[in-house]
C-alpha cells in the first residue's frame, strides 16, 4: 500500500449496540471479571463460563456474527460498535506496561464473548507469551517494524500465515483510538471479480513462500520462510486467501506479475475505517487480508490501544499442539548465531 490509499467506510455498516444493551454486556462481563479475578484467561472453566454469557450480547450482535462465521461476506470483515470499556490505565508503550486482564476485565470478556460465537479463542506461545487477548499499541524503539508493536504503514497480510495452523478469525477491539490511523479490509469475495483467469491460475500454484514473523524464529537473523503454497486455494468461485505483502516472496515472474495485479486489485476495493473507542473488527483471515495507515505515537498514556484476538472455527485439529490451556507450542527453535 501507499500512504494515500484510499477505501469505503465500514462504519455505515456497522452494528451498533443501544446504551441499553451496553450497560447490559457491561454487567455480565463485570459479573464474570469479579468471579475469576486471579485466574488466568486459559482457564477452562473461566472460558466456559464467557461463553454461556454470551447470550448477553444482543440478538442483533448474535445473528451477525453467526452469518458471519457460516457464510462470510465479500468484504470478509464485520463492525460492531458501542461496545463497554470500563475504567481503562495508560496505553502501554512497553510490553512490561501492559496490564493483566482483569485490569480491562469488560473489554476483555465482551470481545471473547464475541469470538465465541465464531469459534474457539486461540493464541500462539511464540508471540506476546502466548496471551489469550494481546494489547496492540505502539512501543517506543519499534516504530518501523511490520508488527502489531510499530506505528508505520502496516502493509496489507493474513495473519500469520506462514503458520501451520494460523487463526481463522481475528479481532481488534479499540480502546483508544487515532484519527490517523485507518484499519482496512481487503475480501476476496469482492476482489475476485476483478482478475482475470490467468492471474487466478497463477496465484493458486504453489510458486509462493511467506517469511516467518521475527517472533516466531527466535533471537536470531536467520530468515525462515514457509514451502512454496499457492495465495489463493480451494473452490474455484470462493477460494481462501493467504498473502503477506511484505513478507510473501514470489519464486517465479508469472507468480510475481500475479501477484502485483492482485495488490492492484485489492487497492481498488479496500473497506476500512478509523476505529473508535468501542469499535469492535472482526476479520475472516482465510478470505481477507488487513492493514492500517501509518501514525504518530506521543508515548503520552493516550496513544492508539487495541486489543487483539485469534479464533479457531474448532480446537480439535490442533489439540495435540496445545500446550498451556489454549497457546498452540512453539513452531520454530532458534537457530544460534554463527562464529
């Protein structure tokens, strides 16, 4: 992406919450935050519990995410907002600063609320301790990295897809916000239509690769990058996407010109908006990539907070590579330095 890009606002979309059904959710997740202030957030029984509260979320919020989950949309995004936040601390510009969960108890349980109508909260131990719910803001020393923790132009990407096993849905609810910085979509469902079969056939060849996250390859230069996959797989007329545009290398120059018109294409179609306190994201990362424009942190506690989960559709194809309640074990080993 460009630092002009341009996209549709989501926010007409967007599925608000009454004040009415705010204080509503806010009971129940404050109800739950009391009961297992303490435990940590694998806890099954805790887990257990945010998902029969759930049911607080209103009918409206419910039938949303259940279409969303079984059929999708083109767009592969899905905005609710006017969710509770609570009494918040600084924005964290540290990793050391950032809170427990029962610190932002509301927010954190009203967004696994939210993920388990989609599926099954996840998290990975190779990145940020395997949290169950990661803070997403911007850490002072950090601000150039293509990662959560940086404040430049976050180029469009699946998240993790180099992994074996990469979230199905991720979700992003803002705590404070940034006038500059605009989180944008890109669906496969409305991109499609604007590439032509060669460019199709050629992104569903297995002539890609996808470097790893540095998080997940240890303290060392060693660069670690997926077997050569395909961008785009399965059927045909709706086909899953994986792509990293800073990160996915081409092996071919078919693969590359593919891939150029497919950046081009998703270009022309991007959805987005500037998140808001109580705007909650929710992206399908098999059908759509995600992105956000470049800001400027003040380190000042009132900088731009998101809170970030991961969801699997269901546990039991990973449950031999869960370790600690829901973090899936660590995929890599690092690779000692040379001499």
């Amino acid at each position: 992406m460009s630092k002009d890009f341009s996209y549709t606002d989501l926010r007409p979309a967007g599925i608000p919450l009454t004040g009415a059904q705010t204080r509503h959710l806010a009971g129940a997740a404050l109800r739950i935050a009391r009961a297992y202030d303490g435990r940590s957030l694998h806890d099954d029984e805790l887990l257990h519990e945010v998902e029969l509260a759930a049911v607080a979320l209103p009918a409206t919020v419910r039938r949303a995410l259940i279409s969303f989950r079984d059929k999708g949309n083109p767009a592969g995004c899905l905005l609710l907002t006017g969710l509770p936040l609570g009494q918040l601390p600084a924005t964290p510009s540290q990793v050391a600063d950032e809170p427990e969960w029962a610190r932002v108890g509301v927010p954190t349980l009203v967004q696994l609320m939210v993920m388990s109508v989609l599926g099954r909260a996840i998290s990975y131990s190779d990145e940020k301790n395997g949290r169950l719910i990661q803070d997403v803001s911007p850490k002072a020393g950090e601000e150039t990295r293509q990662e959560n923790s940086g404040s430049v132009l976050l180029e469009l990407h699946t998240e993790d897809g180099f992994h074996p096993n990469p979230p199905h849905f991720l979700s992003l609810i803002c705590l404070r916000g940034d006038p500059a910085a605009a989180t944008v979509t890109a669906g496969i469902g409305d991109i499609l239509p604007l590439l032509d079969e060669a460019t199709v056939t050629a992104l569903h060849r297995p002539e890609y690769a996808i470097r790893y996250s540095s998080s997940f390859v240890g303290d060392t230069r060693t660069q670690v990058t997926t077997d050569p996959m395909p961008v785009l797989s399965g059927s045909g007329g709706c086909p899953n996407l994986c792509v990293d545009f800073h990160a996915t290398v081409a092996r071919t120059p078919r693969a590359q010109e593919a891939l150029d018109h497919l950046n081009e294409a998703m270009l022309r179609s991007l959805k987005g908006t500037t998140l808001l306190p109580g705007d909650l994201v929710v992206v399908d990362n098999r059908r759509a990539v995600h992105g956000r424009s470049a800001f400027a942190p003040r380190y000042d506690g009132r900088d731009r907070w998101l809170r970030r989960c991961f969801a699997l559709a269901d546990l039991r194809p990973v449950a031999g590579h869960l370790g600690r309640g829901r973090s899936h074990k660590p995929i890599t080993v690092a690779v000692p330095a040379a001499g």
